[in-house]
C-alpha cells in the first residue's frame, strides 16, 4: 500500500489533504474499463473513512522478467 498527496508519496494523510491517492495491490473495487465506469464506496477503519471517487488499474512494466 502506499499514499500519494499531490502527486508525492507521503507516509500519511490526514484532514488537511481535500484529495489524496491510495494505492493497493487488491481491491473489491470494480476498476473504469471497457467504457464501464468505476464503482465507488469507502475505505474505512475506526478512525479514518476513504471516499472513493475514480478506481484505476496501474500495471508496471515489465510483468516479467
């Protein structure tokens, strides 16, 4: 997992930041493809609530070696 603010990872994120990134390696979350938009929802534990508002695939190049 990691956290991005403005386009620079941060090691976290608190009220201040109105929009930020959050990168996993799995998700529920059904990804924008096909021309089918993303879903949206929360990411929440007891203290912090994640609105999710654009869902994306990011694959890194090369997938094998």
């Amino acid at each position: 997992m990691a956290l991005f603010h403005k386009d620079l990872q941060v090691d976290a994120i608190n009220s201040t930041m109105a929009q930020c990134g959050v990168l996993l390696d799995r998700t529920l979350f059904y990804s924008e493809s096909g021309g089918q938009i993303s879903d949206c929802g929360t990411i929440s534990t007891n203290e912090v609530c994640i609105e999710s508002v654009h869902v994306c695939i990011i694959i890194e190049l090369p997938l094998f070696e």
